[in-house]
C-alpha cells in the first residue's frame, strides 16, 4: 500500500484515490452536469467515503464505509440519487434547475429563494 500523506493522523493511499475516483466518474456518468465531490479516508478499523455534491450542498453528503460497498459500487449511485431527490433535481443530467428546498436540512442551511444559494 503506497502512502500518498498524513494530516492529523489520518492517512490516505493510492487505494483511497483510485475509488475515490471510480466512484466519481460513475457519478458523473449516471448524473452528468452536477458538481460531484468523493473522498475517501482509509484506517486500520475501516475506511469511509464522503460524497456531495456542490450543486446542492458543500455541507451536507453522505458518508459511506468502504468495506460494504460492492464493486459496482451501486451504494455511491443511490447515495448521489438520493442526493438528488432531496433537493428536488433531476436524477439524470444537471438542467440547471433553481433549488428551493432540501429535505432533511436545517431551516437556516436551505437555499436563499431566488438565487439558488446555500447559506
């Protein structure tokens, strides 16, 4: 396993950043247009991948362990799916809808009504 760094103890490998990238570009395919963002952080007690999607969200995501997800990765395209039908969008290309609501997100974190940006 090749160690690309260390911050504060949490260090990412080559590993990290080749699934990170699978399952962007997947994202990308099924939900083209959107401003998709994956992370993934390895430990030794399991790791987890962190995806949002910019369009909707830089503050909220969804966090999944690396060790359930199956090589397909169908878990990361119902998690950007579901992303998707929160905020209302289009579960295909971006049309460049305007948000109005996100479910399941604070009242003080939703859209500015009209501008289409998070606060």
């Amino acid at each position: 396993m090749y160690t690309i760094g260390s911050i504060d103890g949490n260090v990412w490998t080559a590993n990290d950043e080749i699934l990170a990238k699978r399952a962007a570009d997947m994202l990308n395919q099924h939900y083209p247009n959107y401003l998709w963002a994956v992370n993934v952080n390895s430990t030794p007690s399991g790791g987890v991948m962190i995806i949002k999607n910019f369009s909707v969200s830089y503050r909220y995501g969804y966090v999944l362990h690396t060790e359930k997800l199956d090589n397909k990765l169908k878990k990361v395209m119902r998690a950007g799916g579901d992303i998707l039908e929160r905020a209302k969008l289009n579960r295909g290309r971006w049309l460049e809808e305007e948000l109005k609501h996100i479910d399941g997100v604070p009242d003080r974190h939703q859209p500015i009504p009209s501008l289409g940006i998070i606060i």
